[in-house]
C-alpha cells in the first residue's frame, strides 16, 4: 500500500480529508509519525456519494475512517 485516503464526516457532509503516502519504495505504515506526505487538496470526487452512502448506513453522526484501493 503506498497511500490512503482519510476520510471525515459529519452527518452526511466530507467535512476533512487527506491522503496519507508513504515515500519509501518498501512498505510501512502511512502514519505520518512514518514520514508519509499529507495531500489535503485532491479528493476523488467520483467515490463521494459512495463514501457519504455506506458512512449513513452505519446510522452515526460523526466518523473518520481510512480507505485504499
């Protein structure tokens, strides 16, 4: 894995995201505590509904959670 992206909601709105990617040619956590570079500017927009859709299924208000593909 050489990146993911972290996701936070609020209700149904992304109110926070980032990617966390991991500059080592060998794997290692993407923790920045690692040295990961963070990208808070691109967000993959065609997987939004799809991340807000299964985050409301979980029937919680408030949530972050990890996804890499």
């Amino acid at each position: 894995m050489r990146k993911d992206l972290r996701v936070i909601l609020l209700g149904n709105n992304i109110i926070q995201h980032y990617w966390r990617i991991n500059k080592s040619k060998e794997w290692r956590p993407t923790s920045t505590g690692y040295g990961s570079d963070v990208d808070f500017l691109n967000f993959p927009e065609n997987w939004r509904k799809e991340i807000i859709n299964n985050f409301l299924k979980l029937k919680i208000r408030t949530g972050a959670f990890d996804i890499c593909w």
